[in-house]
C-alpha cells in the first residue's frame, strides 16, 4: 500500500471541516455480532482500559476515527461519565479500536500507536479534543501533536511511511467492516452494536442490564 505523506494528509484535510458519517439503519444495528469473535485482538494489538480480559461481565468495544466530529463529541460529553463510573474502577473492559475514514485520522492512529504504550490514550484525546484546530491544517497540526508526544521531525516522518504499521491499522478497520460497521462511532457492548452519537445514560441502560 501507499505510505502517507505531507502532500495527502493535507489534501485530505480540505474535506474534513464538514465531514460526519451517518449511523447504519436501526434495524441493522440490532442485530448483537459473535463476541468471541470481535473480542479477538487484532495482528497490532487491542489498546483497553479498565478490567483485565475476563474480569468483568462486560466488555465495550469502540470504532472510531480520529476525524469523527461525532466521535469527538462522545468524547467530550459521554466518556468522561463512562470511564469515571465504569473504566477507572475496573467495571468493565473497554477497547478502542481505529476505524479511520481518511489519510489524516490514518496517520493520527499511526502516531498514537507509535508513541510509548501509556500515550496512546491521551493522544486520542488530544486529537478529539483539539480536531476542529488541527484538522484545518492536517499535516502540521499532527506534527505539533507529535512533538508534544516527544516525536522529532524525523520520527515522525518515519511514522508516516511505516507500511507495517499502516497496514495493520487498516485490517483493524476491514475488521470492523466484517461486523457491519458503517459509521463512526459504533459500540459493542457485549456484541450489541449502539451506532452514532449516543448518551451516556443509553450506555449506562445496557451496561447495568449486563452487570
């Protein structure tokens, strides 16, 4: 596959500033997907929070993209409330995994997978929370990100044409697809699919109801 470059990141970053994705039918979002299968981890590894596998009754599993402004306002409105009353007490198990839907959410996973371990999260929610800034200018407002994550100029471009690394990122992605994904974001919760923006009180039903 191509690897990523300036050029693209910013050519894609035109597009982003009205960009939403549309949640799947109803009717297809009913239906509860095979969860030993999803709970499988993808070739790079799942990123989790929370219980350890097979500590808790239930398990989450979040499809985003790091360009969903729907993903970036569950971010702002829902997971503080989800991760203080569920994940930080060890609850539930929560998994994230990427579901980009352009070059520049691509190589935002890219950078938040190559920096150490316990900065993923953060920089998810660096990108979630600064989107509306960086995606006006794609390229070097990831760059900025990096150096705040302790990447060089050179690390970073090194991210960028990391294949590997692009191409794993990208079968989380296909694997999303073979589970119906359509939009972002999309939760499992326990293999039930909750698509598009969502409330912290609807999540907080399913959840209890599975406790």
């Amino acid at each position: 596959m191509n690897t990523l470059s300036r050029r693209s990141i910013l050519r894609a970053g035109a597009a982003l500033a009205g960009l939403a994705v549309a949640p799947a039918l109803a009717e297809e979002a009913a239906k509860p997907v095979d969860l030993a299968e999803l709970l499988k981890p993808p070739a790079l590894g799942d990123m989790a929070l929370g219980a350890e596998e097979g500590a808790t009754k239930v398990t989450i599993v979040e499809y985003a993209s790091a360009t969903c402004p729907h993903c970036a306002a569950f971010h702002k409105d829902v997971w503080p409330k989800l991760k203080a009353e569920y994940i930080d007490n060890n609850r539930i198990r929560f998994i994230f995994r990427e579901f980009p839907l352009n070059d520049p959410a691509l190589a935002a996973f890219m950078i938040a997978r190559a920096a150490p371990k316990e900065s993923y999260f953060p920089l998810i929610g660096v990108f979630f929370d600064t989107l509306q800034r960086w995606a006006q200018d794609p390229a070097n407002g990831l760059l900025n990100i990096a150096r705040q994550a302790g990447f060089t100029q050179e690390k970073f471009d090194a991210t960028l044409k990391d294949e590997k690394l692009a191409r794993g990122i990208m079968d989380i992605r296909d694997g999303g697809v073979k589970f119906g994904v359509k939009g972002t974001p999309t939760f499992f919760i326990n293999g039930k699919p909750l698509e598009g923006e969502t409330t912290f009180d609807a999540m907080k039903a399913e959840i209890d109801k599975q406790l």
